[in-house]
C-alpha cells in the first residue's frame, strides 16, 4: 500500500510538478514512467515507494509525508521497462514519418511476481558490510532502502503470531528464556543495519529508521492470550532501539537519537488513530515484565526493572 500522507495529515490536491495533479501523484507518475529505475531498467514498487516518500517529503510545497507498508506477505511488484522500451520502438516504426496509428502507443507493462526476485542487491557479503558500503553511495539510495525494507519484513514475518502464538505455552523459565533468544536471533542482522545507520546515516537516510522502527511498533501484536506474552511482543523493538540508540550517543548523532526514542507510532489502533513518541509504549510495555525478567540468569535477585 502507498498513501499520500499519514493519517493525520491533510494532503494537497494541487501544486504538483505536472500541471493538473496533485503532488503526491505527480511524483508517483514520474517514479512509474522511469525516474524510480535502477540502471538495469527495472522498476519494483518498493523502489516507487522510496522514490515518491523521498520527493514528496522534499517538496517546497508539501506538508505531508506518504506512507507506505505490506499487507501480508513477502516479495515485490517487479516492472520491466524494457517490455515498453521495445514496445515504444515498435510504434515509431509503425508511424514512420506521419501520425501514429489508433491504438499504437498503448502499452502493457509486465508485472513479474516471481519469489526468484528479490528487493535486495546482490551481495555476498555480510550484512554490515554491504549497509557500509550503500550508506557511503548516495546513489544507492534506493537499493538501501530496498534492503532495509526487505529484513524488516523478515524480522516482521518471522515474529508474528503464527510463530510466536499468545496462548498455548505455559509461562515459566525454560519457555521465558526461549522466546526472548528466538528473538533476539530473529532481529540480529536488522540490529546491525540500524547501528550502521544510527552511526552513519544522514537526514535523508536516517528516515530509514524512523519507517523500521514505526512498521515493527505498528504490527499486529495480538489482542488477547497471555500478559506475559502479549507484553513480551515489544521485547524486540526495545533491543533494536537500545542498539541504535548506544549507537547514536557514542557518535554524538543527537538527531538520530530522537528519532530512536520519539518516532510517533500508533501502538494501540482502537484508541481513534492515537499517536505517541515509540518510547512509551516500549517502556510501558516491558516495565509491566520485570518481575518475568528475574527468569534470566543471574536476574533472580534484581528488584528493579
């Protein structure tokens, strides 16, 4: 899904850079028409989604940031320009030197679903080196975002509840302690990604973390089951954050450090679209577990969360 703005926003109907669209769907058009393309002529609509929140947060006459997340499930929309590169070529042919044929120059673009296909670049290294190396290439822009997004829906695929059910397991020591290094592992590789960013990021990419941070806060975290488990959702977030957050202060990155603790997130969607900064309910959250946490070893005697 893609929107204009986030919920709380009001968009603009007007003052696109095409004349008669608003600014939203004229920098969706351009992204479609080629701007949002790698160098092989590839279009995915993760690149599209980069590309349209990029420019339109950019926009001297945009007061609106546009949104954009997954509704079940992994992979990427794939368009492959060179279908109507070719089928543009063809209707020159067909034209010649006169007016171009009825019909000629309408064009269907191929949509490629293939699971072989994936949002991220080729790489053979580890994780932080390849976030090294697309952090320190503006040109990568979209290739980190693409990467970004593709471990945040790992880690969001791998943590929901078919995995990690609220009801059903008794909670005592063996379990506790399962379910917190099952996560832990999970959000391992997308630990070192924030790091890297919360270290190296600029303005531009550092919104790379605010869209993790707020797509992992705002998941389907089950309504009912277990306190302990329901409360225990959050576990992964606060280990993501305390990551990056060491990350930032240990550089003096102050802007990323905000964004850690006050990305505004949704965490409870029944109370009528309510905002608040990621730390509340992170907090909030795991300071109702301290007495689960004496579980750990070595934590039997702590008294404090």
């Amino acid at each position: 899904m893609l929107t204009a703005g986030k919920a709380d926003e009001t968009v603009a109907d007007g003052n696109g850079v095409r004349p008669g669209h608003s600014i939203f769907t004229a920098h969706l058009l351009d992204g479609l028409e080629g701007a949002a393309s790698s160098k092989e002529g590839i279009i995915t609509a993760s690149g599209v989604m980069a590309y349209v929140y990029d420019r339109v947060a950019r926009d001297q006459y945009s007061h609106q940031t546009p949104h954009y997340g997954f509704v079940d499930g992994d992979g990427d929309f794939i368009f492959d320009t060179s279908l109507l590169d070719a089928a543009h070529a063809e209707a020159k042919e067909d034209k010649g030197e006169g007016k171009t044929q009825e019909g000629s120059g309408e064009v269907d673009i191929l949509i490629n679903t293939s699971p072989q296909i994936s949002s991220a670049p080729e790489v053979s290294t580890s994780v932080a080196d390849t976030v090294k190396g697309l952090l320190s290439d503006p040109t990568k822009r979209i290739k980190l975002d693409d990467f970004v997004s593709l471990h945040v829906k790992r880690v969001l695929d791998a943590t929901d509840l078919r995995h990690f059910p609220m009801q059903g397991d008794e909670v005592n020591k063996d379990s506790f302690n399962a379910r917190i290094n099952k996560y832990e592992e999970i959000v391992r590789d997308l630990q070192q990604i924030l790091i890297l960013i919360a270290k190296w990021g600029d303005s531009r990419q550092l919104r790379l973390l605010e869209t993790a941070l707020s797509r992992l806060a705002e998941a389907d975290k089950g309504g009912a089951g277990l306190v302990v488990w329901l409360h225990l959702t959050w576990y992964p977030i606060m280990v993501l954050m305390y990551s990056a957050g060491i990350s930032a202060l240990a550089n003096q990155k102050y802007d990323a450090l905000k964004i850690v603790l006050q990305t505004m997130v949704q965490a409870e969607p029944s109370r009528d679209n309510a905002r608040e900064p990621l730390i509340v309910p992170v907090m909030s959250n795991m300071t109702d577990l301290h007495d689960a946490f004496k579980y750990l070893t070595g934590q039997e005697q702590k008294y404090v969360p």
